[in-house]
C-alpha cells in the first residue's frame, strides 16, 4: 500500500543531498525500520536498560541506537495532527 510519507522522504533527501552536504542518508520509518519493531509495543525505552549491568537491549533496538549514536544530524517528519504533532511523540 501506498503511503504519502514515502514520497514525503523521497522529497526530503533529494533536497538536503543537493548540496552534497550528505552522503548518507538513513531513512528510520517505523513500519518497515527492523521489520516493524517500533510499530509494537516494547518493553521499555533503550535508555532504561542498564548495559552496565548486563542487561541487554533487543538487537533491533540496539541496531538502531547505534544508526542514531553515529548520525550527524537527525531531521525528525511527522504528520500534522489536529494542527500539532501526532500524539504519540
């Protein structure tokens, strides 16, 4: 199924890669990012598991704190909600 945001993020990276500022661009949706892991619900938040300790984070969430740990920058999308952002952020 076609979904708008897919061309809403297509349209976001042409723009901020035309200056060539960026290579590399990763794409976190939430549907299809770690094979929907963050459409379910999780156990709790990756900064409440206490590694030091050794308590492991799911692989899927860890494989994502590591994408975010290493970006540059993060440019966040989210649909309109009533005039605000949607209620789950």
């Amino acid at each position: 199924k076609k979904r708008a945001n897919d061309a809403v993020a297509k349209f976001v990276q042409s723009r901020v890669s035309v200056n060539g500022s960026f290579e590399n661009i990763a794409t976190l949706d939430p549907r299809d990012t770690e094979n929907g892991f963050f459409t379910r619900l999780m156990d709790k938040a990756y900064f409440h598991y206490k590694i030091s300790e050794g308590e492991s984070p799911p692989t899927e969430l860890e494989n994502t704190a590591k994408v975010l740990r290493e970006a540059d920058c993060f440019l966040i999308i989210t649909p309109e909600y009533n005039h605000s952002i949607a209620p789950g952020l």
